[in-house]
C-alpha cells in the first residue's frame, strides 16, 4: 500500500527529480490556494467594478500578474484569463501573505472619476462661454486592511471546502478507472450508466449538486488545476518507486516484463516467398541485436534503468506543460475534435491538462520504448496504469492537507488580525449553508438520479 507523509509545518521544499523539473511539496499547495483566493476576489471586485479595490488588492505583494490578461477597465476578464500556472504567490508561505496583509495598516487611495457629460444641444456647443471640458470627481477611497482580509479569508474557506469535495473525487474515480483498465474482461455500459452518462451531458454531476449550480467562476479551472497537482505530485513518487527496485526484485511490478511482449516482424510460414522470409529474419535480427540479453539479473537492471531514462524524458517533456496548464475552458477545448486517428495541433509552449498526460501513456497500449536500451522490456501502459494509482493516494493526502493544514491557518488568521468571533461561527460550510437556506425556503436540493430521469419523463 502507497503511504504518503504530510508535513505539518510552513516550510516549504522541493524534490529534485529530473533535470529542470522539481517536484512541489505537499505544503505549497496552501500557496497555491492562496493565490487562486486572490484571483477570485479580483475577479469579484472586478465584477463590482470596484476598480480601487482591484488596483490595490493586485499591488499589495506586486501580484499583478494575477489579474486578468486581457480584462477592461471596469469589466472582469474571462477565467480562462486568470492565469492558473503554479508559484504565482510571491509572498510565501502563504502564512506571511496573510500576516502581511494582516498588519498591513489603514490607508486611503486618491480616486480620479471623469463624470459622464449631459449631451450638449447645437445652441450650447456653439456658445464659446459655456464649459465644455469635462468635469472630474476627485474623492479618497478608505483601504481597510481588516475588511480585505476578511473577504480574501472568506474566499479562500469556500476554496478549501469545494478543494476537498474535489480531491475525494478524484480519487474515487481515479480507482474506479484503474480498476477498469486492470480488469481482464471488462463489463458493459449498464442502463445506469448510460442513463449518469446523459446526466452528465446535462450537467447533473455531483459537482453542481455539491455546489447548488452556483459554483464560484474558476471552479473548473481550480478542478483542473489541482489534477495537475497531483500528478506532479504521483510522478516523483513514482520515480522513487523505481529507483527503490532492485535488480532481483525489479520484475515483481507489473510495468517491467522479462521478455518482449509484442513478437516483432512474426514471420509467418504460409503463402510467403522464401526470399522474403529471409530479408523479414535479417531485418528481425538486426532489430533485435539491441536487445538485452543475460540473467534475470541482468534484465532487471537494464529494465529499471530503462524506466528511469524514459520517465526522466517524458517529465522534461510534460512537467513544463503540467505548470502551466491548459487555459481554455471546458467548452474551449470541445470546440474542436481532430479526426480519428490524428492529435490535436497545439503550440510546443502551450500547457496541458492531466488527462493529457496519461493519453500520452495510454497510447503505447502493448507497445514497448525501443528508442532507448532495455526500452523493450518497459510497458507505458501499465506505467500510466500505476502512476493515476498513486495519483489518487495523493488526491487523499491533498484532501488532509487542505483540511488539517491550511484550514487551521486560516482560522488563525480570522482570529488574529479580523473581527471574527468564535462564538457566533455556526460551523457550516459555506455551501452546506446554502443548502440549509434553500431547504428553509422549501426548495429540494436532495434529487436523486432517478428522480431527475423521472422528472424529465425518460424513466
């Protein structure tokens, strides 16, 4: 059984694992929640169009770079554009963030407003002694660190509640989906699950009845973005797992076979010209004088070896990609299907999402990695197979530790430096507190899939 270690403390490091690519620690996922509350609550302001409020909450720590790309003035940007690459949060931990933001003392900002011109008649802009120019409103916006605080603490509590009901998701479902791949015969789609299947077409997920349909704007982007987390997170535990093989031992994992599983250039005796068979048994041989030979021993040696070089290429290919992520939407990225057969064409520096990642893996299915030496006796496949299996151990221990670690910290924060009262916390959730409001108010927010199929006359 994977076990994972959560670090209690704000220190925050990285494991090397192959050239130009570090691992993040379990911690830095507090800054990463951070800095997505920082993004929500500039989108949110943005939205208001408090633009004051905008320009300073991005100031304060030079977080520029997290507001929109492409936003107006007076409009909030699409989600897309509040950039979800990881190590945006420049004041780290996110513990100092908060503590800065906390001692950061009350101030006032001098507000520039041209106020819009009644529309001059053909008499009055022709008559040279009447003011023209137009007339600008000065006043001082007041800046209550408290009161910002307060909403970024609010923000980022609703962040961790719909983080945690995320990653208990994604490891259900990243078990389900090893199972399935695992399984020698697999079943077909039963009558509920093509009926969960419409459902999820339609939008009924466990994700908008979680969220009552009203999750906050990057929700999608924020589910994403924690997958890829994750599996930056699998792979370099899967590389210590590798490294920690022995040669004796090496062929006790599924990914790693003694022989070549797939028979290259099988020669096939029927209906075949003996020159050709002749030229297919020296193009055979000649494939296979880069085969490893010898002892078990020696096979699981170069077979591990052979893992590692190929896991070292393929994180110097995919990590870049992983950091920065995918900034299109949902409905961004279905907007085009290639054809069958064929990928889709996106920029080398573009970013990818997990799912990515493991096609990547996927699409060897029996192939071996012939490119490199002991690459025939590697199988990706099952490599992918067992890298989302530990990618949902690590979806566990997200969970913990964005209910042990950083939920404590924000309530420390709440209680030191806001007007936050302990007493008068009822100890719901922001979203379990919606739901109760909408039972109060006789609204039913517990429909099951079979009532919902039943409603819509399909049952």
């Amino acid at each position: 059984m994977l076990k994972l270690v959560l670090f209690a403390t704000s220190v925050f490091y990285t494991i090397p694992v192959s050239k130009g690519y570090t691992a993040p620690a379990p911690a830095a996922l507090g800054d990463f929640l951070i800095q997505r509350a920082i993004q929500q609550q500039l989108y949110y302001s943005a939205q208001m169009r408090n633009e004051p409020m905008v320009d300073w909450l991005k100031r304060f720590g030079n977080h520029e770079h997290l507001d929109s790309k492409i936003r107006r003035e007076g409009n909030c940007g699409f989600p897309g554009t509040y950039s979800a690459t990881f190590d945006q949060l420049k004041t780290t931990p996110f513990t100092s963030y908060l503590s800065a933001l906390g001692t950061e003392p009350d101030s006032s900002i001098e507000v520039r407003v041209i106020k819009p011109m009644r529309r001059l008649s053909a008499r009055e802009r022709a008559n040279p002694y009447l003011n023209k120019e137009p007339q600008v409103e000065i006043y001082d916006q007041p800046i209550i660190t408290k009161n910002i605080l307060t909403q970024v603490l609010n923000t980022a509590s609703a962040l961790v509640e719909t983080w945690a009901f995320h990653f208990g998701e994604a490891e259900k479902n990243d078990l389900e989906r090893v199972a399935n791949d695992r399984a020698k015969i697999k079943g077909l789609p039963t009558a509920e699950m093509m009926e969960f299947a419409e459902l999820v077409k339609g939008g009924e997920t466990a994700y908008s009845f979680f969220t009552g349909d009203e999750p906050m704007p990057l929700y999608d982007f924020d589910c994403r973005a924690c997958d890829r987390f994750d599996l930056l997170r699998a792979l370099s535990l899967f590389m210590d797992e590798v490294r920690a093989l022995t040669p004796e031992r090496a062929f006790e994992v599924d990914y790693l076979r003694r022989e070549p599983l797939v028979d290259i250039y099988k020669i096939d005796d029927d209906n075949v010209d003996e020159l050709i068979m002749k030229r297919r048994k020296l193009r055979r041989e000649s494939f296979e004088e880069t085969f490893v030979t010898g002892d078990d021993v020696i096979k699981g040696e170069a077979a591990r070896n052979a893992a590692l070089s190929f896991l070292h290429d393929f994180c110097d290919t995919w990590v870049p990609k992983l950091v920065k992520g995918d900034e299109r939407s949902a409905l961004g990225k279905e907007s085009f299907r290639a054809k069958p057969g064929m990928k889709e064409l996106r920029p080398d520096d573009a970013g990818v999402d997990a799912d990515v990642v493991f096609e990547a893996l996927w699409e060897y299915q029996d192939e071996a990695v012939y490119n490199i030496v002991g690459g025939e006796l590697i199988y990706p496949r099952k490599m992918g197979e067992r890298l989302r299996e530990i990618r949902s151990a690590v979806a566990a221990e997200s969970k913990r530790t964005v209910m042990d670690l950083v939920a404590p910290e924000l309530r420390q924060a709440r209680l030191k430096y806001t007007d936050y009262v302990e007493e008068d916390d009822d100890g719901l959730g922001t979203y379990e507190r919606f739901k109760l409001a909408a039972e109060e108010d006789g609204e039913k927010e517990g429909y099951s899939h079979r009532e919902i199929i039943a409603e819509m006359g399909m049952g």
